[in-house]
C-alpha cells in the first residue's frame, strides 16, 4: 500500500469517527472511552482535517481591554489608578512611571526611561 493510500485510508476513517460523533450527542470524553480511540488524536485529526478543509477551528473572541489615557507627559506625570483616584507625582527627567494599583495590595508598575 502506497504512503497516499495509507494517508487517505486514515482521514476516511477519521471523518467517519468525527462524523459519529458529531451525530452522538456524547461529549468528546465519552465517544473516545467507547470507540477505544485516543482523545489526543481525536483533537489532532479533527484540528487538522477543518484547517485541510478551510473551516479553522473556531476561537473564543479576544478579550477587549479598556484603555487609560495618561494625556500628554510635561513637568508632572499623571497616575491614573483603577479605583479612579489620580494622583500627580514628578516627571521621570528622561521617561515615565506608571503605578496601577490592582487592589488586594497588588500594584503595577511601568517605566520608560
């Protein structure tokens, strides 16, 4: 048997496992216990057969992060804190210092020098 036999001989077989288990209704975990059949290569097979046939895998949507807006860097950086109380502190002669108090005494902080 030829090396494309036996690839096109394993993604039928594949297609028919992600074809049964589409119409089982069993979750991922059970269909693989009851067919014998690997969980890492029931997720590889399927990942690589919708990338083959231009259906990728579908991702949860990006996460959007709100944006602070520290204005215009003079003589006195601004710091804004997320529990929405600003606080004024001296410029950094060749940058800037951030500190973002993330509650539970967690703060963050960035410099640009």
């Amino acid at each position: 048997m030829s090396k494309h036999t036996q690839v096109t001989s394993k993604e039928t077989t594949w297609r028919n496992h992600l074809a049964r288990h589409a119409s089982s209704g069993k979750s991922v975990s059970a269909f693989c216990r009851d067919e014998a059949i690997s969980e890492g290569n029931f997720y590889a097979w399927r990942s690589r057969l919708q990338t083959k046939n231009g259906n990728a895998p579908s991702r949860p949507p990006k996460r959007i992060t709100p944006f602070i807006d520290l204005g215009a860097v003079k003589g006195v950086a601004t710091t804004e804190r997320l529990s929405g109380a600003t606080s004024h502190a001296p410029a950094i002669a060749s940058g800037i210092e951030v500190r973002i108090d993330l509650g539970g005494g967690v703060s963050l902080t960035i410099m640009r020098h």
